[in-house]
C-alpha cells in the first residue's frame, strides 16, 4: 500500500543551524500520529514543512505520489485541515461563523452559503457535540469547547489529513481526552504534536519521537516509549508501567542526581529538585 | 423572513428616508411634493429645479458615496488588521493628502480647482503606498497601524514646516480644506467617487470568504488556502483609493471609517458581507444627517463636516476604551 503521505530527506536549515535533519517518514491512511520530543525538537517545523508554510527546506514531501509543491494553497488546504493550539479572535465571532470558515476550499469567488452548506456545518456540529451552540459566540465558550468547533471546521473543510498542534495545550486533564478521544473516533488520518506522552501513548497508534531535528524512533506506541531512550531525549531517568485500567504504556519521569545518559554526559540535578517528582500525567 | 433580513431591510428604509429627507432640507425650503415632481422632470418652478438638481442632489449624492466609502473601508481595514481601532485616516492618507494639497496651494494656487483634488489625491496615494514598502520591509505587515501612525506625523510636519515658510493665506486654504466640507461638490465628483466605490464592492464581495478567513489570524487564513499577504494588500490598496478620493474631492471627513464598523456589529454581524452591507447603509445614512446639520446649524454659515464627525468620533472612541475596559 502506498503512503498518503511520504518524506524524505527533509533537511531545513536557518542561519547554518539545523532544524530538521534528514527526515524520513510515511503516513498511511487512517493512522493516528503523534509526533513528540522536548521543546525545540522540531515538532511544529515538520507540521509546517507538511503543510508547505515553510518553503526553504531541501529533500521531498509528496501527498499522494505528488509533491506538495505542485499543489496550489487551495488544494492543499482540501487536503489537509489545521486545529491550532488557540485562535482568539478580537471580533465576537459567532460558532456558525467560525465553522463556516471551512467551506472556504471548496468556495468560488462570490460564492455565498447554500442549504447544503447548512446542513454540513449543522452534521459536523453535531459530530464534535456542539449543536445546540451554532449561534453563540466563539469566545465565550470554554477552551474545550473552542477547540470541538475548530475541529468542526475542520470536518467541513472535508479533508484527508488532520493536523493538530498541540491541541490539549491549554486545557483541562476532562477537555484534554475529551478532545482526543474526539479525534481518534473521527476515523481519518492524523498527525499531531503532543507534549503528554501518556495521552500520545493512549490516543496514538503510532509516534514518531523527535530529538535535535532528527527522527529518534518511529513504530507502535509501545514500542517507542522505551525508557532507555526517553531518558536520554528527556534528560530524565524515565520509567515505564502498564495503565491497569487501558493497558496502555504509562512513562514517569523523575528528578535525580548524576544521571549519565548513553554518551556519557552528566546530568546533575540540586537536592531540592531530587523530591520533586515528574508525571507526566 | 430572517433577523437579518428583517435589519437590512429596515436600514435600507432608513437610508432612503435620509436621502430623501436630506433634500428637502436646506437653507430654501422644498416640500415633498415639488421634490417628487421635481425629480420627476415635471418641476414647476425654475429656481426649485435648479435648487434640487443643481444644489441638493449632487451635495447629497455625494454625501451618500462619500459615507458608505469611509464605512465600507473602516469595515475592511478593521477586519484584515483584527484591529478595531483601524480607520482609513491612520494609515497616512489625510497627511499624505494634506501634503499635497499644502504644495498645490503653494506652487499652482491660480488652478486650485483642479490642482488642490489632484494633488490631494496623488498625496494621499504615496503616503498609504509608502505605509506598505515600510510595513514590507520590516517584515511585519502586523504593524501597518503603527508605520502609518509614524508616516502621518512625517508627513504632518513636512506640510506645516512648507506652510510656516509660506503664505499665510494658503495655510487658511489648506486647514478649511482639511476640515472637510459637500459645498462644492458637484455631479462628476460623484461619477467618479461611485465607480471606485462599485469596484471596491465588487472585490469585497469576491472575496469575502478570504477576508473572514483573516479574523481568526494569518496562520489560520493560510491555512484555508488564503494569500494573507496578497490579500492584505490588495485591500489596502483598495481602501486608499477609495478614501483617497473621497478626501480629494471632500477634504478630511475623519472619524465615520472607524465608528460604523462599531455600531454595525453589534446590531448585524461581525463577518464581512453582513458588516459591509450594514457599513454601506449605516454610513451612508450618517454622513448625510451630519452635513444636514453642517448646513442647517448655524444660519449665517456651513460647519465643516469633519468638524461634527471628529466631535462625534472622539466621544465614541472614549465609549470604546471604556467598553473595552469593562470588558
């Protein structure tokens, strides 16, 4: 089966500094991806190498046999939808306005909103739970809620990828599984950046950890939460359980002192910091 | 018939009435019957016709165009800045026009009839053209309000420094001029103030999809497929040309661009065809109450219009900062 979405090579460099380094990695239909790795990473660079906002990048992204750049912004846009960590508009956008923006793709010129355009943003509403909200306004709902109509919109926008930018970054532990939960059941492709391993580990089929701009593993949730190698990407002695409730990996990670990771650099941590302990969730 | 239906149809009941009220109302009066027949072509009496299509139709045609283009202009510059305080005189146009009119008064003042809108004109188009190099340049096209701010005050201080050095009978023109005024207007100015007016129409309609993209930020509009870059400019471009000759032919009318927009969104809606539709009326609505009563307050004299709109248009930006703040 070919990839729906295949890089390679992909090396982007600013001012001599690497950002990404020699990415290789294929998408298939249906999959959920979580790209993870600590700040600066690289995480939000490939997300903006995938959707062709970054063009000084060498080796090749194709979306189905085809390179994106042969792809104008209007079509990728009908391939590929965005859900930002936030938009805050200034004006009191209404919900129906913001969904609506979806169509914009699929519109003409001087195209104005038919029946038919009513009844998609009413169903995709009704997909994130949000119907009885088409005419309130977007800023007074909570961040949860913002988050299910900006992936309302991207349903309308009836595209083949979903890419989501650390979608739970503000929000609530609820609002947090609530969305990706939201996500995984919508059944289409997604790549998303997500900074709690435990929720990637519980709403991905696949992760792809990012250290330095380079790709440290790619393969099944299990298997690349390995403790060894997210002790030395997180600086962090990491350890792993089994959720008794999902079955599903659970990482912890904890503040210690001399901790030497695989080439031999010490991580020293003061005595304070040894007490405190790091969950990640 | 939907809520909005229902307001666009009011409002343009209430634009008509204006027209029609603002001719009938002036220095001789005209009642309703002779203004009908008039415009009619059955007018009975010579100096009525004269009054109506001569005086009154090209002043209130004018003022009709002159609203709705500042509305319709504050309306876009607010929605592709998400700037609610963006209106079509901070982006350099009223000095750049201002800077033109000072050097026509000062160099051709003989042929100020044509010269003063022209060069106007020509002032008010390389300000705003500059405003978008420097905005460019810095790479930020975020902070087209502030480099228009800072072109304003380089072009204010070109034009008092010319007018310090020249003949203090130009600098009365000049400020009178600046003050903004429908006395001279005539049926042409008209011609030429719709037909930009109907283009800008056209392109906002065209576009307003791309336009609404914009509200939820630039990275959101690319990512709908929209040239943020492209886009904003062309508006831009668009609401120069627009307030450019307006300006020209009307002198500074401040203050309309950035107050409509306001009321038009808590009444209609914040997406741009709504907003526009709204703006359009509202504006044109406006305009024409305010130069009826620019030449209707005082008996001996006209006030200028931008006079009336200023002291509306600060006592509405305060009402915003406190709204703001107590939201």
């Amino acid at each position: 089966m070919s990839a729906l979405l295949c890089i390679k090579q992909l090396l982007w460099k600013v001012n001599g500094k690497t950002i990404l380094n020699n990415i290789d990695l294929s998408v298939n239909k249906g999959e959920v991806v979580g790209i993870i790795g600590p700040n600066g990473a690289g995480k939000t660079s490939l997300l903006r190498c995938i959707l062709n906002q970054q063009k000084e990048f060498s080796g090749t992204i194709n979306f189905k046999g085809k390179d994106i750049n042969h792809y104008s912004a209007k079509q990728l846009a009908q391939h590929f939808a965005v859900v930002a960590q936030k938009a805050t508009p200034i004006f009191a956008l209404s919900v129906f306005d913001v969904v609506s923006m979806g169509l914009l793709p699929h519109k003409t010129l001087f195209s104005f909103n038919n029946s038919q355009d009513l009844h998609q943003i009413t169903l995709a509403l009704e997909k994130v739970g949000l119907t009885n909200e088409l005419h309130s306004q977007y800023n007074h709902l909570s961040g949860g809620e913002q988050q299910r109509v900006l992936i309302a919109r991207a349903l309308v926008q009836k595209a083949e990828i979903l890419i989501l930018d650390e979608p739970t970054n503000h929000l609530d532990v609820y609002y947090q599984h609530q969305i990706l939960k939201l996500v995984k059941d919508l059944n289409i492709t997604v790549i998303m950046t997500v900074h709690d391993l435990n929720l990637a580990a519980q709403y991905c089929q696949r992760l792809v950890l990012l250290n330095k701009g380079k790709i440290i593993a790619d393969d099944i949730t299990e298997r690349v939460l390995n403790p060894e190698i997210l002790t030395e990407v997180f600086r962090l002695p990491c350890q792993r359980e089994q959720d008794p409730i999902t079955n599903v990996a659970r990482v912890y990670f904890h503040l210690a002192n001399n901790i030497t990771t695989s080439d031999n650099k010490q991580l020293n941590t003061s005595k304070d910091e040894q007490t405190a302990v790091i969950s990640h969730e | 018939m939907s809520k909005f239906s229902v307001k666009i149809f009011l409002l343009t009941i209430l634009c008509l009435a204006s027209t029609f009220a603002a001719l009938t109302i002036g220095p001789a009066s005209i009642s309703t019957q002779e203004l009908i027949s008039c415009l009619t072509g059955v007018c009975q009496n010579k100096v009525t016709e004269m009054v109506v299509w001569q005086v009154r139709l090209p002043r209130v045609l004018v003022g009709l165009v002159t609203g709705i283009g500042l509305a319709c202009a504050g309306t876009i510059l607010q929605n592709i800045t998400r700037n609610p305080l963006a209106d079509p005189y901070l982006f350099g146009i009223v000095s750049g026009a201002a800077l033109g009119a000072t050097i026509a008064n000062i160099t051709v003042a003989n042929q100020l009839t044509i010269a003063l809108p022209l060069a106007a004109f020509v002032g008010a188009l390389t300000s705003v053209t500059l405003v978008v190099i420097i905005a460019k340049a810095l790479k930020s096209m975020e902070q087209l309000l502030l480099t228009g701010i800072a072109v304003s005050f380089m072009f204010s201080s070109i034009s008092q420094f010319l007018l310090y050095l020249g003949d203090p009978f130009a600098t009365n023109r000049v400020i009178f001029w600046l003050m903004g005024s429908l006395a001279r207007v005539e049926m042409s100015n008209f011609y030429v103030i719709s037909t930009i007016l109907i283009i800008a129409l056209v392109i906002i309609v065209a576009l307003h999809r791309q336009i609404d993209a914009l509200l939820l930020g630039d990275e959101s509009a690319a990512s709908l497929g929209v040239n943020v870059d492209k886009l904003r400019l062309l508006m831009l471009a668009l609401c120069a040309a627009l307030t450019a000759t307006i300006v020209a032919y009307c002198g500074g009318i401040g203050f309309v661009g950035l107050m409509v927009p306001h009321i038009v969104r808590q009444v209609i809606g914040v997406t741009t065809l709504p907003l526009i539709i709204g703006s359009a009326l509202i504006g044109g609505s406006f305009l024409l109450w305010v130069d009826v009563i620019a030449r209707s307050a005082l008996e001996s004299a006209e006030i200028p219009l931008g006079i009336i709109t200023s002291a509306f248009g600060s006592l509405f930006f305060l009402l915003i900062m406190y709204r703001t703040r107590n939201n």
